[in-house]
C-alpha cells in the first residue's frame, strides 16, 4: 500500500491506543465546576488496545468517522471522543478543511475504567498530528486535548505518572516497561459521571481496602487504594460479588480499576509463571473478559500504513 501521496505527505497512519490503568486513586476534593481533584497513580497497558487509522483522502473535507468491533456503549457518530479530537486538533492547526477517513477499532469496553475514549481521542491526536503534519507542539495538543477529557492528556504521553487536578497535571514517573497485571472486566459496565456522584452522595469515602504493591510500584507508594471503589460498589451491588469469585480464582487481591468496571489484579512474582492459566480459568469460570496485561512506555503507537 502506498503510504506518501504524490506531494511526498503520508497518505494513511496506524495509531495504537493503549488502556490506561490506574492502580491507585484518592478523591483528595470537589471542585467548584464540578470535577473532582485527584492524586492517582496512572500506567499504559498493552492489553486490551484500540487502533485508530486515519487516511487522507480528496474529499469531503473535515473528518469521517467509522467505529468497529466492541461497540456497546461507544458512541458511532460526531459524539465519539477519537473524532472530536481529531477534528479538535486540526481546527487548532488551521487545517480543518483538509478530508480525513478516520476508522477506530474497538477492544478498550466502553464503561469499564480503562479510559478507553480517552485513549482513542489521544491516538486520534497523534494519528492527525503526523499524517497532516500539524504544525502543533506537544504543549498545543494537551491543551486540546483536556478539553475533549481529562484523561486524555495522560493517554497523549502515557508510560507512568502522578495524575493530579483532574487529570491536567502529570508528574511522569521511570518505571519499567512489562510489570504485569491482570485485568477482569465484568460483563456490566459504569458511567464515570454516575460514579463521581455517587462519591458525593456518601459523603466523600476514603477508601479502607487496600491491595499491596509489588516490584519497583511499592518504592512509589505501599499499598494501593481507590476512593471510588465504595462509591462504584454502591451503586452497583453485583461488583462485590464478582470482586470476591475473581480474588477466589486467582488467589489474589483485586482493586476496582478508576471508576470501573474493570478490577485490576497486581501480579506477584508467585503468580508471573501462571499467569496465562490463571486468566484462562477465570475466563471460564466468570465468563468474562481477561487480559494478563503489562506496562508500556507510551499512550499512543503511531505506525505507517
Ligand atoms: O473529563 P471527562 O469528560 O472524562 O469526565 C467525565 C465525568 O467524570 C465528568 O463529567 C465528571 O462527572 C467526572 N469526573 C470528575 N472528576 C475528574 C474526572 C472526571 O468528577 N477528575
């Protein structure tokens, strides 16, 4: 396939989006416009990932979207994160005019914590940026980018980070790449917004359970925590449930993933050999999705073709 059109630009650019999994949050106060602050301890995962893939094409001018694969709860149409930003971001670049087919293959579940909108909106960003070549800077395009979520500036870097504000400000952190994690994703999912209001209606909970931390995370923080994990366990009772039979499976503790759904198992050193096993017999047993998982150094992969 022919990657540079006639005017030696890139014709067509492969972006992979990776999951951001967060492994510990506390809800540290409300805001007057409504978001909440946060300090959370935030990694990119391999696994799962979407792909966005943007193509230039003559006409029609402005981005034309198409969603595939793990569609519920996605949105198809102009409301999707990955097109919002796109557009977003070539307006910033004064390129708007310019026609892009943008195609998002879905395997991040809507609703389950792993910021997977944000992560598509941020591969969208870097898609556009490169194919286009925008002339945007890295400052230009997490400004565009909190504005279309908060969790999209941390998907547009990605690797490892203190998270702070709500989720404008990052602290990135040296972890190695490949800590491995296991991440269990029920088969009913959670609103963001429904969760934060949920946190607010109890009063503001600090989260009492904790899970430990293991390899180089444990010199960042002891144990790891989540103040929405009552909140989400609220409104949704049959999260307890499924948090027990998972910790059951793998012998392990397990900690809801941000706002969830998704609970996130931290792999002991005990448990790295049997990995695969493991996630198999949870699969069958739960019958839900599992992916044995790792640390990556980057949100977003952009690829040619
Ligand atoms: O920024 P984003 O659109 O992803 O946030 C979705 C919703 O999650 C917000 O409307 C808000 O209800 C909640 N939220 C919050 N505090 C944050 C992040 C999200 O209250 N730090």
């Amino acid at each position: 396939m022919n990657e540079l059109s006639h005017a030696g630009r890139l014709s067509r650019v492969r972006a992979t989006a990776y999951a951001k999994l967060t492994l510990s949050l506390r809800v540290v106060g409300r805001r007057d416009d409504g978001y909440h602050d946060l300090e959370a301890l935030v990694v990119s995962i391999e696994d799962p990932h979407d792909v966005v893939e943007v193509e230039a094409v003559p006409h029609p001018g402005g981005v034309s979207f198409l969603v595939a694969g793990e569609l519920e709860g996605v949105p198809t149409g102009s409301t999707n994160l990955a097109m919002r930003a796109g557009e977003a971001a070539m307006r910033r670049a004064g390129r708007s005019g310019h026609g892009v087919r943008m195609t998002l293959r879905k395997k991040i579940p809507a609703g389950a914590g792993l910021g997977g909108g944000s992560a598509d909106a941020a591969a969208a960003m870097h898609a556009v940026r490169r194919m286009l070549e925008l002339e945007l800077d890295d400052a230009a395009m997490l400004d565009v980018g909190v504005e279309i979520g908060s969790d999209v500036p941390f998907c547009l870097t990605g690797g490892a980070a203190w998270l702070r504000g709500r989720g404008e400000r990052l602290e990135p952190l040296e972890l190695p790449v490949g800590l491995p994690y296991l991440v269990a994703i029920p088969p009913f999912r959670l609103a963001t917004p429904m969760v934060y209001a949920a946190w607010d209606d109890l009063g503001g909970p600090r989260a009492t359970r904790s899970v430990p931390a293991f390899g180089p995370v444990a010199g960042l923080v002891s144990e790891l925590v989540n103040d929405l994990e009552p909140a989400a366990e609220a409104i949704e009772p049959r999260l307890v449930e499924f948090r027990e039979a998972l910790e059951r499976i793998v012998g392990a503790p397990a900690l809801l993933a941000g706002s969830g759904s998704a609970y996130v198992v931290p792999v002991a050193d005990d448990l790295v050999g049997r990995l695969d096993a493991v996630a198999k017999q949870v699969r069958r047993s739960l019958k839900v999705l599992v992916a044995p998982s790792q640390t990556v150094a980057r949100g977003v992969r952009v690829s040619l073709g």
